[in-house]
C-alpha cells in the first residue's frame, strides 16, 4: 500500500450471528480475525500461514502508536508459541 494511504479493511469489525454475539472467521486473505494468543491477547487479524499480523487502529497518532505497541507484543508471542519469523503492520482506517 503507497504511503499515506488508508483503507477500511472488510475485516475491521468482527461479524455477529442472528444472537449478536461474535464468531471466529477467516477472511479470503487467510487471516483468522480476533485471533486469541495464548496469553488471552487478541490480534485482530493472522494468517497463520504467511506468519502475518495485522492491527487495525484508527487514523491518529496516539491510536497509531498503541497499535504498534500492541503489534510488538504479538509478533513477540508469536514466535515464541510458533516458532519462525513474523511480520505485521498497523492499518489505519477513518472512522
């Protein structure tokens, strides 16, 4: 994605069911949304299999900069829990 462009990823809320609550769902990207880690965290979107975070944060700075630090934190998690190397990135979205 070119610089300084922002998205509304088709992800960036979780689906509900006729009963409201949520579902766990995997997007046509391979991305498992709100992707519970095994200390309870959960990463809005992994692909499991391109080893992939992604964290959605609304388009503003300090939004941006706790998103980062969460993403750090995950990235750390999961190559302890699955081994390899992981990337991500924050997607900023506009309300």
């Amino acid at each position: 994605m070119p610089q300084g462009e922002h998205v509304t990823p088709s992800f960036a809320r979780p689906p509900t069911t006729d009963e409201g609550s949520t579902r766990r769902t995997t997007t046509a990207q391979g991305f498992e949304r709100e992707f519970r880690l095994p200390s309870g965290r959960r990463a809005d979107a992994v692909n499991l299999e391109t080893r992939e975070v992604l964290e959605l944060k609304p388009n503003n700075p300090r939004a941006l900069q706790r998103g980062q630090t969460q993403l750090e934190g995950y990235l750390k998690e999961l190559e302890q829990t699955y081994g390899g190397e992981w990337t991500g990135r924050v997607v900023p979205y506009d309300r």
